[in-house]
C-alpha cells in the first residue's frame, strides 16, 4: 500500500462537527498510528521531491504536528505560523475572514528573510483562506512561497483554485 | 556541546510577554536551527531512556511540536490533548485554573485504553496547572502516567513539586 492510501484508510470521517451537515476529516488516527503517521511524514516529503525550498512554515495548530517531523526529516528550519498573541516577538500579522467572524495569523518578524523559498504546510486545505492568510505572511515578510503542501485536500470546496497561480499546490489524500 | 546545552542556548528570552515582569522563554528559535530542534528530540527521547511507556500525550499547541518528532523517532503513538471544542469524536475533558480565568483540556475518549502508560508531553513546565489536567485526563481514561517530558522547566514556579509523588518529572533544560 502507498504512502497517501495508508494515511487516507487511517483518517476517520465524523459527520456534523463543528456544525451539522459538515463531515469532518479527523486526522487523531493518524498520529496514534505509527505506521500511518510514518506514512504521513514520507508521503508529504516525497510530494516535494521536485521542488526546491529553504524553510517549512507550518500553520497553527495541526499543521505543527506534520510539520515538525517533515522540518526534522529534512533538516531544515520549521517557522511557525501562529494565532494572534501568542508569538512573544516582533511579529507581522495577516486578519482574513471565515465563514463566520475572521481570524489572525502572525509571524515573528525575523523568521523569514529575504528570498527565502517557503513551503506553507497544514493539515488540511479546504477554502484555502488560511492558505492564502499565510501566503500573504511570506511575502510580506520578503520571501517566496515555493509551494503549499496538506495531507488532505477538500477537493468540492475548491481550495485548489482559489491558490492557483501562486504557487504549486501538493496533497497527499484527497477526499 | 549536549542536547540540553545546545537547546538552553536557542531558546530566546523576552522580557515584559504576555505580562510586564514576565521573561518569556521563547522556544521558536529552536524549530529554525535544524541543529537545535534535532538536539531537542535526541535530549527527550534520552530523557525517557529509563523510562517504559506506551504512548505520548502531548498538549496543545507548542507539545504537538515536540511530540509528533519525538513519537515518529519511537515510533510509539501520539495523542493529542487540545483545548476544548477541537477534537471531532467523543471526549473526555477537565477543567482547570489559570491565573486568570480557566481553561478545559480534551481528549478523545478512545485514545488512551485501559492499562495504558502514558508520557505527558509539553514544551514548558511553569507552575505545572497544564500537566496536573494532562494527568486528570489520562486516569480518568484509565492510563497509567509514566512520566511529564519537557523541553523548558522554569524551576522558581515549583511546577515539580505540585507534579511530585504522581509519576517522575522530566525537563531538558532548566531556568
């Protein structure tokens, strides 16, 4: 079995959460699989195989935990990407708008330099705003976005092309 | 140079976060020195050396980013302890004190079985309220704690003597 079906038998569906007619895609599994989650790390290390990158920036929370061993597999910098207050330095920050009310996302000032090449990667891409949130942190800060990278991609809800022409986007599982 | 003492020299203090009169120990210079998030993970994983333990609990958010490497390294699950409302499927969760206010820590109700021995793992031990509810939920779910692992203990807030006489503490770097 490949790397993206033995990630996508571990992920479990839950219908109605956070609200009712959502199924949502619960990653737990994964990581309290060591085969699957091992599965996760190579997978999404072999679908940026071709490209080339100076430094993982990994979106809050769930994007950390495939992001750190990625980062750590690869040897190269993890940055963080993270919710408003909760970075203690001089930080940029980007507000974009959900479904309902809008969110911040914030980087630390010095992170990210000019002409770094930046893989943004979550767990999961749907609408792509917070993709997008963290596109716009990048550049910002003077760097280039190299690509975006997920473990699982909504492909009705279209992230895809709301991204597209920025940067090559790469997913693991589709559902 | 050690683990401990590679790692205690990344990490950045801040003075005056989230509060006046706080020094903030900022661990985000670690995950962008491969070199020092690599000697993070072999100080932990050598931290527990004496230890026999089922499965990693790590705790939202900055614990995602030590534990998902550390279990990927064991290849020993991870479960994920989040704040209240994350996670998707039937929880357990507890209520605690903070300083100000109180937070809820959640954990899937069929993540930690009976007779399961647990490594509760966080970035940072203060006063040790976090761990003291990490533990809760996991002898609530009939896990055994095998330990508390972090990166960064802040000796002045005695957070091991409130953690003392349940299971062994251990942090890789002191302050």
């Amino acid at each position: 079995m490949g790397h993206a079906e033995r990630v996508r038998e571990a992920i479990r569906s839950i219908p109605d959460f956070p609200q009712p007619g959502i199924l949502f895609r619960d990653i737990t599994p994964v990581t309290e699989d060591p085969a699957a989650f091992s599965a996760a790390i190579a997978g999404l290390g072999a679908l940026l195989d071709g490209t080339t990158w100076d430094k993982l920036a990994a979106i809050e929370s769930r994007g950390f935990i495939f992001g750190a061993p990625l980062a750590r597999k690869v040897a190269r910098p993890m940055v963080l990407l993270r919710k408003a207050g909760k970075l203690p330095g001089q930080t940029r920050s980007v507000s974009y708008d959900l479904e309902y009310g809008s969110a911040t996302l914030e980087v630390h000032a010095d992170s990210i330099a000019p002409g770094d090449r930046i893989i943004i990667l979550d767990d999961l891409l749907a609408t792509g705003g917070t993709a997008a949130a963290a596109a716009s942190l990048v550049t910002q800060s003077g760097g280039q976005v190299a690509g975006f990278c997920f473990l699982v991609e909504l492909d009705d809800l279209a992230g895809r092309d709301s991204l597209a022409g920025t940067a090559p986007v790469f997913s693991l599982v589709h559902f």
